[in-house]
C-alpha cells in the first residue's frame, strides 16, 4: 500500500491525520534532524497501521517534508 504523507516536524502534539483527498498529515515532535523526525514518522506509522517498523519504507522525499510512503504486505 502507497501513501501520500505530509510531515510537520518539531509539533507540540504528535497525531495523523487522513486527509478528504487521501494523503495523510502527521505531526511529529522529532525535529528534521539528523533524521530523526523520520524515524518517529515511522513508528508512529508502525502503531496507527498495527505493522512492523520494518515493513515501513520511504520511497521518496528523504529530506522533504512531502514523502511517498509504502507498506509492505505480510509474507
């Protein structure tokens, strides 16, 4: 499964959101540093979809805050 996410790093609240066009915003207390904003993205992602972290991938926008986001099905 694809997913469009939109980061907002360094939030006093961490939550996702599921947007009217299907994207996901998520707010992250990490700061866009050294990766670490998208190493919570990950887990927060991780719990809300109720897989392991490492079935999460990002496929695009590394170091941008609007990423492409795949989870891996079950083998």
């Amino acid at each position: 499964m694809k997913l469009a996410i939109t980061v907002h790093p360094g939030a006093k609240q961490e939550k996702i959101v599921k947007n009217e066009d299907g994207s996901f915003g998520v707010w992250v207390r990490a700061r866009a540093h050294d990766g670490q904003a998208n190493e919570r993205l990950i887990e927060l992602l991780a719990k809300h979809f109720d897989v392991a972290k490492s079935r999460i991938q990002i496929l695009k926008g590394h170091t941008a805050r609007k990423k492409q986001i795949v989870i891996l099905a079950r083998p």
